[in-house]
C-alpha cells in the first residue's frame, strides 16, 4: 500500500503522544514516495516536531477480534495490558487504528519513533520486543493481511507500554518509599486513547499529554542537556575570594564559556578576562536559576553549581521528571502549591499561576511532609498547641532553667498528658503561628501559617521550621481564600487578625494544596531552575530509577 498525504496548511497535528510545542517550532515533513522507506528513514528526522494529517477514525476497516488474542500470545510480554487492548478495540468494534484506506498512517509513525528514543523521556530502559516492531515496520510495504495486523496490536501494545512508562512512572510503592505521599493521578489510558483519535488537539491545535505539566517542559531541556551529556566539565578554581563587577580574572573566558554553554550568556565576546555589564546580567540569570543570592559576585557558592556536571544535571532531571509522572494531571481551578526546595508557595487561580511568595519549610531534622489535602480552615488569631516533642525537648528545659518561662512566653499550661504538661501559646504578635493559619486537617500536623521571625523569609535557604510552613504574605493569602465571601472584606480579614481572639472561619469550598518536592523546575518565564537537594531524596530515587531500568520494570 502507498501512502497519499493531504496537507492542510493551516492546521497542524501534533502525534498521538502529544508534543507539546509551541507553533513557530511547526514544521512541515517533506512528502514521502514510498511508505517503506519513510519508515526507516524515520529516524532521521525531527521525530519530535507535529506533522500534517489526521488520526484514522474510519470504520470499515476490522479485523476479528481472535487475532488480539492469538497477537497476546505470541507477545506475552503485553500480558499486563490485554484488558486495556481488549477495551479499547471493543469500543471501536475492532477497527484499525493506525489504518486508514490509504495504508498505514502518519502518526504510527511518530509512534514508532517516539518508543525508539526513550532515552529523550527522561528513561534508560527498552521498550519490549524492539527487533520485532524494527521487523514489523521494516517490512511494512511487502506485508500481507496477519502481519499488517500485528503491526496494527504491535503499535497499540507499545503505545500502552509508553503512557506506562512515560506518563505513569514507577509504582505506587516506590513513590511510598520515597515518602511522597501526594495522591498519584489516575488515568484510564484505554479512554484516554479512543479520545485521543476522536478529538487529539485542544483550542489551540496543539496537545496535551496526561501527564504534570512539567514533564515536558522538562523533557524539552532534558533534550538539550544530552548534548552536553559527554562533554568535559573541568573543576574550575577562584583565583580569589570572590570575582565582582569590573574586577579582571584569567578564569573569566572560562566562565563565559561556560555560562555560554549552559545558556545564560548570549554575546560572542569568550576571552575577555574584564567583568563587563553584559557578563553580569548572565551572572544573574545564572544565580536566579540556581536559587542563590544574585548579587553578581561569583564566590563559592556559585562557582560550586557552575561545577556541576551536565551528567549530573541530566540524573537530577530525570529524577524530577519520574515526580512529574506521580502527579495529578493539570488542575483547571484554584490550589495551592509548595515547592519544598524552592521555598515557594505558588497560588493558582482557575488552574494559572496567580502569584507565589517565599516561604520557610522545616529543617533537614524536621522534614516537610510530602503529601496533598484539601485547605478547609483559615483561623484568625490562633492559639498555638505546642507539639509534644517541643515540650519535651525546648519547653521543658526552659522551665527548669527559669520559673517565668512560660509567662515570659505567652504561654499556658491546659492539662498534663503522658507525663508532659499541655502547653499552648496564646494568641497576639509573637505567638508563633502569627496573626493567622490556615488549616488542611492530616496526620503529620503540617499546616500553613504567619510567623513573627520575618527576618528568615530574606535567607536564600529557608529550611528551618520544625516542619510547618511559614508564609511570608499571609494576610494575601486568607484574602485569596475568602475571596468569594463578601463578608470578608480586606478591612475586616486585616481587624481579625489583629483582634487577638481565635476565630475559625470554614472555606466553602475546600481548596486543595499540594506540598510537593522538585529540585529541578521551570519557572514562570520558561526558565530551567535547579534548587539544591535539602532533605537528600533525589540520589535515592534515581538509583531505583536505575535499578527499575536494570530489571526491565
């Protein structure tokens, strides 16, 4: 069979696993004459890029539905996903997918090539039963009706095997192990497949994939740090304390270089050895990036992140991509998120980022929980209900060291539990929790609050809480939740909290929060972040990463 193409110029298709791009990297795929060698020159192009044409919704083509079960036999690998394959096909009445009365489509194509190139998803392992699918397409125009069959289950089974390993990740137990316990997404791929063929674009033809928004953002600088991945990274040396602004050092045409290479530094000029203005701005971006200080100055701290290794760099986002896959699919309403490593809350507003501020997350002893819930309170005022632990280890003590430590502050003794007194510190400017928290009710008595130490939100890092998370700009917060009250007015939010009585206010609805932990991010302008590894989880991951991989799961 021979392929004839009609390309509609205005609208371009992105393939069924979903590319995300933006429309001026659209490109046109030149013409093929023959779809036997199309496919094995595949490789060779930009496999990535959304090509013309559309996916097969026609419905005469079948085949009988004993071949899915004779394809699963021989293939016993796609055992695991029979019932999808099964679901799927009865729903089309066992029409080909990848087939259309001109032969086989474009966009099994772009399949084949996509489960090819793994490696590109952030993944080392193989797909099974490569030589077979190689064969398959190889073949394709000498094919007789069974094996262009097998190629139609070859291409479905694999797409399984890519949403499982692309879009999914590894299991639930493993996500457990790494003490993340934000809900995993669920995603019925089955349906999700036959919607796909249906309707494959959204409003603005362009795709998007069933999977956290920051996987292919990351994906796409992932591709970029491959090029890199090989390239010598010396160690380079300060030949003083610090390098400033209009200072002149020797090791500055290997900064240039460097940052060149990384992407912060654009102009031609490498071997100048003098700190000139156009240098400093990529300083910046560069500090920005990283999480540190953008003074300008080039001290240990940022010479330490510039020596870190593309190699290292890859691991750390593809760490961060496996989180991407555990992650709910992309909310189209209000929530809150907090980046562990970033120091961040960031506030969605009909699922867009709204605004985001700093804040301070528990110490590397005192670990921030990884987890989701849903906000349900805001409460003015609040008492402070000491933790156990902090009686025992802080408060305590300084009761024996001085008989007017509780008075001194603010506190009250309520009752006596497992040999401790119960200790609560009672509400006004230096109770601990501020003028205000903000309560999503769960088992590790992790909640968001104010905080009198306003001093800390300026620290680059900010892990130094006992667990909960201080936020810097708490009275815009409780004016985002109550947003849609009338009742709370910007005047009567700010009295309340100065009021120095509790007061518990109900959100109708619920909002949900995510406190999730990336070290490597893209920010708001598109910009590839990385944060240093505070409570020491990516090397665990990636080595089960790497062990999943060896073992072919």
């Amino acid at each position: 069979m021979k392929r004839k193409y009609v390309v509609n110029n205005t609208i371009y298709i992105v393939t069924l696993l979903f590319l995300v791009i933006t429309c001026t990297n659209v490109e046109k795929r030149k013409s093929r004459k023959e779809k036997a060698d199309s496919l094995k020159q595949s490789s060779l192009l930009e496999w990535d890029k959304t090509i013309p044409g559309s996916f097969s919704n026609q419905k005469t083509l079948k085949f009988d539905s004993l071949a899915l079960d004779q394809f699963l036999s021989t293939y016993p690998l796609f055992s695991s996903y029979s019932s999808s394959m099964k679901q799927f096909y009865s729903k089309r009445q066992y029409t080909y997918a990848w087939y259309d009365q001109e032969g086989l489509i474009e966009q099994a194509d772009n399949l084949a090539d996509r489960m090819l190139h793994l490696r590109d998803e952030g993944l080392e392992k193989d797909i099974p039963y490569r030589e077979a699918l190689d064969s398959l397409l190889h073949n394709y125009g000498h094919l007789g009706d069974d094996t262009l069959t097998d190629l139609e289950l070859m291409l479905t089974a694999q797409y399984f095997v890519f949403a499982h390993m692309a879009w999914e990740g590894m299991d639930a137990d493993a996500s457990k192990k790494n003490e993340w316990f934000v809900t995993r997404k669920k995603v019925s791929y089955e349906d999700y497949l036959d919607s796909l063929l249906q309707k494959p674009l959204d409003s603005d033809d362009m795709a998007i994939e069933p999977v956290y928004r920051q996987y292919e953002k990351l994906r796409h600088y992932l591709l970029q740090y491959r090029k890199l991945e090989n390239r010598e990274w010396p160690q380079l040396a300060l030949d003083k304390k610090s390098i400033k602004p209009r200072d002149s050092s020797t090791l500055l045409p290997q900064l240039r270089e460097r940052l060149f290479l990384l992407g912060d530094y654009k102009d031609t000029v490498r071997q100048s050895t003098y700190y000139d203005s156009i240098f400093v701005k990529a300083v910046h971006l560069f500090q920005q990036r990283h999480g540190l200080a953008d003074d300008g100055s080039i001290g240990p701290g940022t010479l330490t992140e510039l020596n870190i290794s593309p190699k290292a760099r890859l691991r750390q986002i593809m760490v961060n991509m496996e989180r991407c896959r555990w992650l709910p699919v992309d909310l189209s309403t209000d929530y809150l998120a907090v980046n562990i490593p970033e120091f961040k809350l960031h506030v969605y507003r009909d699922g867009q980022l709204d605004w985001d501020c700093n804040v301070v997350v528990g110490q590397a002893v005192h670990k921030t929980v990884i987890f989701s819930n849903q906000v349900k309170y805001v409460v003015f005022s609040p008492y402070w209900n000491v933790p156990p632990s902090i009686v025992r280890n802080e408060v305590v003590p300084g009761m024996k060291k001085n008989s007017n430590y509780i008075a001194r502050h603010n506190m009250e003794i309520t009752g006596n539990s497992g040999g401790l007194p119960v200790v609560r510190q009672k509400p006004g400017p230096n109770n601990s929790l501020g003028l205000v928290k903000f309560l999503f009710p769960n088992s590790y008595n992790i909640y968001l609050h104010d905080t009198p130490a306003k001093s800390l939100f300026s620290q680059d890092s900010r892990a130094f809480s006992h667990g909960c998370i201080r936020v810097s700009e708490p009275e815009k917060l409780a004016n985002f939740l109550l947003r849609r009250d009338s009742t709370w007015t910007p005047e009567a939010i700010r009295a309340t909290m100065h009021a120095g009585k509790e007061k518990y206010v109900t959100l109708n609805p619920t909002l949900p929060v995510f406190i999730a932990y990336f070290t490597a991010f893209i920010d708001k302008n598109g910009r590839l972040n990385f944060r240093k590894d505070i409570y020491k989880r990516d090397e665990r991951l990636a080595n089960m990463l790497l062990d999943s991989e060896k073992q072919g799961n």
